[in-house]
C-alpha cells in the first residue's frame, strides 16, 4: 500500500439539509491533508427537505463530490451498500450525512492504520444522544455482544475506516440499521485485524434520527435475530469468506506495493 493511499468517503444522507453541507467540505478539507487521491460521495434517496438542493449545488462547485441519488427507498443499509459498491479508491471511510461524528477525526482513523490493519473503527468518548437512548443502546450493546460474540469495543459507531480489498472478502445483504451487525461480524469471522479510536460524538443538532421510534425498535428486534440465525447459528457465509480470503492473501503477497 502506498504511503499515501486513496480514499473514498461516503455519507448516507437523509433529510440531512442542515449539515451536509459542513461534513461534505469537512471531510474534503481533511482528506486533502491525507491524499492526493480522493473522492467524496452522498447516498441520497428520497429527502423531503433541501438535502438535494444543497447537494447539487456544492456539486457544481466540488468536482471531487459525486452524488447518489435514489428515488426508491433504500434504508440506510441499502445506502450504505451503494457507497461501498461505488466507492473506487483503496481505502474506505463512512460515517452518517447528520454530523453525529467530525469527519475531522478522520485524520484519527488514518494514523491507527498500520500495515497490519484492515479496518480502524471509531468508539464514542460519549453518546450524545437522550437519556432514554443511550439506555437502550447500552442494553442492546450488550445483547448483540452477547448473540455474536462481538470483540470491538463499539461495534455501533458509524466511524470507520476500511480497506476496500477485505471489504471484497464480504457480501452484505441488510438493508437496515443492523447492516453494522453484518459488516462487523462478518470483518470478524473472516479474520481482518481491527484498530480502534476514541471519537467524539455529538447531538444531533438538524432533523430527526430514522431509527429511534418504537415501531422501529420492535421491526430492529426481529432483523437482529434474523441476522443472528443467519451469522452465528448458520453460518453459510463462511464458506465464501474463507475461499476469498485465501485469495486476498495470496494477492496481497504478490502485490509489489504491499509489504
Ligand atoms: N440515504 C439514506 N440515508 C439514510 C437512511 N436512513 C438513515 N440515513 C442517514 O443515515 C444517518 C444515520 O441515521 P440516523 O437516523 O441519524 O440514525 P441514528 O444516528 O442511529 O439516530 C443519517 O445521516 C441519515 O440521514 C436511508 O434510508 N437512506
Ligand atoms: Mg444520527
């Protein structure tokens, strides 16, 4: 891997009129400090505010800005399997269009990647999110440590920093929220090295969150134990995982560039 390898950074973007803008430019700012290789893209579908307008606006004015944008609903697991798929660069960094994360600490990711990593995912110094949700998100981070066996610290924050070549290693399927579930365990069950980083996390100061509502809760609940017959129980992926995993190493040691 070069010394300074491309990037792509991605945002799904919801009704995020109010801060895209500011993560759009943050991360460029950023990334210019990094690469001389990069790419931004927003995952937009459906937004009923002026997410669009802004979008296409700062497009005009950012050709390094390429916009997504999806008539048909696409949940943010489908968003988020849109900017992997389309991203083209080496290394691959995410977080949400609502400025609950900088992008600034993106610089944070960067300097955790060694040689030897593949992934460098955030952990939240604290949630700045209300009381009764950070109750609930305590619980069910518990609960999903538990059903997958999960070693990060922080398996829920959407802060993460992925080489695109192990990203390949996966197929991922969820539409929804627990789409981080599958990336995770599946990262993990294919053996990638983690690293992780302190993060500051911040109220949501624009719009309104998409998961935290009751009848969500409930429809969340069932997607999880889905996934978790399907990842823990079952475990069919694992063939694929390991067959593309044997040949990422072999390609990884033929390749001049890696060390
Ligand atoms: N493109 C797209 N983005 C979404 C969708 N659902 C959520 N998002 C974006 O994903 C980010 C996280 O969603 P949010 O509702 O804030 O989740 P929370 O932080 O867990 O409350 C936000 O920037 C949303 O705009 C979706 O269906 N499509
Ligand atoms: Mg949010």
């Amino acid at each position: 891997m070069p010394e300074r390898p491309s990037i792509t950074a991605f945002f799904p973007a919801y009704n995020d009129a109010g801060t895209i803008a500011s993560m759009v430019i943050a991360a460029v700012n950023t990334l210019e400090e990094l690469t001389d290789d990069y790419e931004v893209i927003v995952v937009e579908n459906g937004s009923t505010d002026y997410t669009v307008e802004i979008l296409e606006s700062l497009a005009r004015r950012c050709e390094r800005l390429r916009v997504l944008s999806h008539s048909e609903p696409l949940g943010y697991g489908g968003a988020l399997r849109v900017g992997f798929a389309n991203a083209t660069k080496d290394l691959i960094f995410y977080t949400d269009g609502d400025a609950q994360y900088d992008p600034h600490e993106l610089r944070l990711l960067a300097q955790a990647l060694r040689d030897d990593i593949d992934v460098v995912n955030g952990w939240k110094i604290h949630r700045n999110d209300p009381f009764h949700r950070i109750i609930i998100g305590r619980l069910y981070h518990h609960i999903v440590k538990l059903l997958f066996d999960f070693k990060l610290r922080d398996v829920d924050c959407d802060f993460r920093l992925i080489r695109r070549d192990a990203l390949e290693v996966i197929d991922l399927e969820s539409d929804s929220g627990t789409i981080c579930l599958e990336l995770v365990k599946k990262m993990q069950d294919a053996e990638f090295t983690f690293a992780e980083v302190p993060v500051h996390h911040y109220h949501r100061t624009y719009g309104k969150s998409q998961f935290f509502n009751f009848p969500r809760l409930w429809r969340t609940g069932v997607q999880l134990l889905d996934l978790w017959w399907k990842l823990a129980i079952r475990r069919s992926h694992m063939r694929s995982i390991a067959q593309r995993r044997r040949a990422l190493i072999q390609k990884r040691a033929s390749s001049q560039s890696w060390p």
